[in-house]
C-alpha cells in the first residue's frame, strides 16, 4: 500500500509537469513545423493577402485545438461541467479553474507559431506586399502603370526570378521593409504575451490567493476520485468474472454428469488441487461443448451466491431479482450532513 | 516514512540547483536564439534607429519576464509577501533576500543577450550607421546633405546595389563594429567584477542576518512544497473513503429491498468482501447511473445506522 501511495504521489504532483512536458515538445514541434514547411508566396494580387495571412493566423486555431485533444483533463472537466446536480454542488470556481489552467498550456503552441512566422517574415512579406510605400521607397512617379497593372507588378516583389518592378520599387529595399516590420511586430508580440503570462501569474497571489487554493485542490481532488473509482470498479469486475467463470465450470460439470448419467467423479484425494481446478472437464469433447455453450448463449450476469439451493447452476435460468424501487431517501441517512 | 524523508531532503538540497539549471538553459536558449535570428537592418534613414535599438533591448525584456515566470520561487515570495499577517509574523529580509535572489537570477538571459548582440556588432552597425561623422570618411565627405543620409543609412546592408562597390562602406562598418564589440567587453567586465566584489564582499557585512534570511526563505519554500504534498495525500484518502462509503450505501440499499434469502458468508469470503454486494448486472449499472447522477457530498462521517 506504501508503494502504491508513494507512487500516485509521484504521479500525482508530476501530472503537472507531465502537462508541462507535452506543452513544450508541441512548442518544439510547433517550431519545426514552421521551418519544415514550404512557404509559397502566389505573388498575385488578391491571392498574397488571403495566403499569407491564411498561414499566419489557421495552425495556431489548430494547435491550439490539438493542445485541448492532448490534454486528458478535458473529459474530466466535461464531466463535472454537465454532470446533474444530485447531492454534490457544483463549484463554477473549480470549473474555471480547471478549465483556465488546460487554456493557458494550449495556447504556448499557437503563440511560438505566431511568434516564429512574425519574426521569420516571409507571411507578411507576402501578404502585404502590394501596400509598400512606393512613393517614400521607390518611384512613384511612373505614368505608364494604372492601379492594377502596379498592384500587380508589387504582388510579385516576394518571387523574386519573375519581379519586373525594378524601376518602380527596388525589390531588397522593399523586402528589407516589410521585414522590419515584420520583425518589429513579432517581438512586440513576444513582449505582449510574455507581459500578459507574468501579469496572470503574479497578480494571483495578490488577489485571489484563497480561492485559488480551494480551486486547486478539489480540481485535483475530482481528477484523483474519477481514478479510484475505475479503479475500484476495475477490481470490481476482475472478482466478479472470476467468481462467474468458476460458477459456469461448475455448472457446465454438474450439467454433463447430469446428462451423462455418471455419477458426480470422486476425485481421488491424493490428486489435490490440481483436479479441483479442472472443474470437472476432463476431455476434450467436454471442453468443445462448454466453449461453444460460452460463445452461444451467456448466462445472464446473475451470480449465484453460495447459500443458494440452486440444482441446476447455469444458462438461462434465475431471472435477476426484481428491481429495487428508486431509493427512498430516508434510508440513505448516510448522506445526510451532521 | 524512510523514502519520503529521502525525496523530501532531495527536493531541500536541489531547489537552488534545479533553479541555477533553469537560468543557465534561459542563458543558453537567448544565445541559441540570437542565432537562429535573421538580423534584417532596414536600410532606411529613421527605421534604422528604431530597428537596431528595438532588437537590442526588447527581447531582454521578454527574457526577464520569463526568468520571473519559469522561477517557482517568485511565486512563494509573492504569497509570502501579500499574505495577511495571520499569526505569523512577516519578515522584510527573508522577503527582500528572496526577491534579490530572484531578480539576480531573471537578470542572467538578459545580459547575455546584450552582450552577445554588442560583441557581434550587427545592431549597433544598423542603429548608428547614420550618425557617424561623413567627414570622417573619404567616400561620403563629398555627397551633399539629404543624399549623405540615405547613403549612410544604406551602409549596414552589404548587398544594397548602390553601396556594393563602396570602400567607405567597409570603414564605417568596422568603426561602429569596434566601438560595439568595445563597449561589449566593458559592460562584460564591469558586471564580473561586480558580481566578484559582491561574493567577496558581503561576509564582512551582517553575515548573521543573511544566513537568517536564506535559512527561513529555505524554510518558506520547502513548506510550500511538503503542504502540497499533504493535499495531495488528504484528497486522494478521502476520495477512497467517499466511494467506499458510496459502494456501501449501496449494498445497504440492495439489501434493504432485495429478494435474496439471506447469506451466510462461506465460501469464497475475500472474493465477496470485493464485489461490496454488487452482483448482478442492473445493480452495477444503477450503482453506475447513481455515480453519475447523483454524487454523494463530500463528507466522509459516517452517520449511517447499520
């Protein structure tokens, strides 16, 4: 018992940082899927914007919903969420608590993919390259390009082989500014989040500090219940086939010797266990019908307690006891608070 | 009892150090991504300033965010500070040496980062390009004042076609680089010698009192673990109580309104003392439906007459 509680402990104070393992191998790969992907700038006028921003802003909603998936807290929060009332209130403090803390871990890999397309360049670059300040960088003062035909010759500045833009704008100085400002703007994003990730963390004790203690330990008293309780009713199961089988062997025995008109085999006393845990099958003819009548007809998932004067002990026959009627609430004093 | 002291006395001894890896990784990881930055001076008369001073300074800001927030330890010295007195009186040292201690360690990534970023040179190069004296520089004396400007500007970006064949270029590059990797090394040695003095220095000043100071901001920290650990422990024996009490509300109820005649407990004892009187399909999926419907409150008396 000792193991077993020293080991849930173990398991119990790392569960956070098993999370906090996940958050970081997804920002790991957040990371490497940026560079690992091909980014292909269309270099047409309505296509850039769409595209670039397309691939800025759609892998961070799906990482951020692949960091949810991955957290197996989420069905442990649903639960409770939609669990009826019955004899236990439910706390909205723990709720959001439990619900903040997987928001907070699934929002790193979104925030490093934003971060690392920001100060890489190559999205904005391609998404708003048709907005260059042509006349502070370039030449603007070009008569022979109306409006499209000049959108369309900005749109290829991020392909560099098929620019044709050279007297208009030139292309490194162009791609030198919308990197700038793509660059500027990522790092005031990393300051924004990071900004934000203290402000959350150190404000809490200032404020809160009781009610986050409270939150914290029934969100991880719920988290530990659930466990024990399948624990529980996993050992629940394990006796309850063991004793069934044992009752289905003795009945299938008493059956064939019924049948067979032997009397019940005496098993030698000197053969011991070994014979008692046979059952009573002792060929293989026997053991074919017992494995067929397993698979064709289960007996219904009624154990026959000892005490029973039962003859015939198998398929089909007691029915389940009637059912009891909906609990009466006066016998169930063990719910009552003193 | 024996190997909980153990782990208890390995968390003791490895705070600091599990704090000290932490900073060295921060360190390591601001170099790392220095690095793997694509330094992109824009080449242009006011953004170059704002660009090369932007990335000098604003990413040591987000590194000393995340040494406060990756430290564990300032999270304990804010609940030590913001808690009401209580019957625990407050110590101001214990909370300033914490927060010293803290602050010293949140400060390692940033540095680093400043120091490396002067000793490259890239940032001030692109900063200061356009501040330097033309006349100082034989290839942009002559050019009058709003080109000297844009050509100066033009200086940290090697490939720029107007600038490829300048030899003044190179000049000004390495003046500005000298002066950066010169003030690089200062600020790298003023700060060691600081941080030697302070080693040195500080047992002849007031010994007792930091030894005091670290002992209880220790002490602080190790209770804030040892009292998480209790939680832990309380919450999980009374989840254990609360569903054997469940399983053995049930059984009364069974037995209450079931139809068995009466056991008389031979038999396989062990083996009936685990189905808890569950033994039958529908009980178990009532048992199951009570779970989730109906929670039993969290209150482990036991009130029940048997």
């Amino acid at each position: 018992m000792d193991k077993f509680r020293m080991i849930f402990q173990f398991l119990q104070s790392n569960q956070e940082s098993f999370m906090n393992g996940i958050c970081g191998i997804m920002a790991l790969a957040s990371a490497q899927m940026y560079s690992a992907f091909d980014f292909n700038c269309p270099c047409l006028p309505r296509y850039n914007l769409a595209y670039g921003l397309g691939i800025l802003l759609v892998p961070p909603i799906i990482l951020f919903l692949l960091g949810f998936v991955l957290n197996n807290n989420i069905s442990m929060l649903a639960e409770e969420w939609r669990r009826p009332r019955g004899q236990r209130g439910k706390d909205p403090a723990v709720l959001r608590y439990m619900f903040c803390s997987m928001a907070q871990r699934a929002m790193i890999a979104p925030v490093v993919w934003v971060s690392v397309t920001l100060l890489d360049g190559k999205c904005i670059t391609c998404a708003f390259c048709t907005s260059v300040p042509v006349e502070t960088l370039g030449n603007a003062s070009n008569p022979s390009l109306s409006q499209g035909e000049m959108k369309r010759v900005l749109a290829r500045i991020p392909c560099k082989e098929i620019y044709d833009g050279q007297e208009l704008i030139a292309n490194e100085v162009a791609i030198r500014y919308l990197r700038c400002i793509s660059q500027a703007l990522g790092w005031c994003f990393v300051l924004l989040m990071t900004t934000l990730a203290f402000l959350v963390r150190s404000l809490r004790p200032c404020f809160t500090q009781a009610a986050f203690l409270k939150s914290r330990y029934w969100s991880h008293y719920i988290d530990i219940e659930r466990k024990l309780f399948d624990e529980t009713c996993a050992e629940h199961a394990k006796s309850f086939a063991k004793v069934y089988i044992q009752q289905f062997f003795e009945g299938m025995s008493t059956d064939i010797a019924a049948a067979h008109c032997h009397p019940p085999r005496k098993t030698p006393v000197d053969v011991g266990e070994a014979a008692e845990k046979l059952l009573g099958i002792t060929d293989q003819g026997t053991m074919n019908t017992a494995l067929k009548s397993w698979h064709r007809s289960k007996p219904p998932l009624h154990l026959h307690l000892p005490a029973l004067p039962s003859a015939n002990g198998w398929a089909g026959e007691g029915q389940p006891p009637t059912h009891p009627p909906a609990p009466r609430k006066e016998t169930a004093t063990y719910y009552s608070r003193v | 009892m024996d190997r909980f002291r153990m782990i208890f006395q390995y968390f003791q001894s490895n705070s600091e150090s599990v704090m000290n890896g932490i900073c060295g990784l921060l360190a390591l990881a601001s170099v790392k991504m220095y690095t793997s930055f694509d330094f992109s001076c824009p080449c242009l008369p006011r953004y170059n300033m704002a660009y090369g001073l932007g990335i000098m300074f604003i990413p040591p800001i987000a590194l000393f965010f995340c040494g406060l927030i990756l430290n564990r330890q300032s999270l304990v010295m804010l609940e030590e500070w913001r808690r009401p007195q209580g019957r625990r009186k407050k110590d101001a040292a214990v909370i300033r040496y914490m927060c010293s201690s803290i602050m010293q360690r949140a400060m390692v990534a940033p540095i680093v980062w400043i120091v490396v970023t002067l000793l490259d040179g890239k940032c001030l190069i692109c900063a200061f390009s356009g501040s330097v004296d033309p006349e100082k520089f034989v290839g942009f004396a002559n050019a009058s004042l709003g080109q000297v400007q844009q050509l100066l500007a033009r200086v940290p970006c090697k490939d720029d076609e107007l600038m490829r064949n300048n030899t003044s270029r190179k000049a000004v590059s390495r003046y500005l680089r000298c002066w950066s990797q010169a003030l690089g090394w200062s600020i790298l040695l003023i700060l060691i010698v600081a941080a030697f003095l302070a080693r040195w220095l500080r047992p002849c000043f007031n010994q007792v009192a930091l030894l005091q100071a670290r002992h209880w901001s220790n002490y602080i920290d190790i209770e804030q673990k040892i009292f998480e650990e209790t939680c832990c422990e309380h919450s999980r024996l009374f989840a254990h109580k609360c569903i054997l009490h469940f399983f053995e509300s049930m059984q009364e109820e069974i037995k209450l309104h079931s139809f068995n005649l009466p056991r008389e407990g031979e038999g396989a004892e062990g083996e009936e003392d685990l189905l808890r009187g569950i033994t039958d399909q529908d009980q178990m999926n009532k048992l199951l439906k009570m779970w989730y419907y109906e929670k039993p409150p969290l209150d482990v008396n036991q009130v029940t007459q048997r």
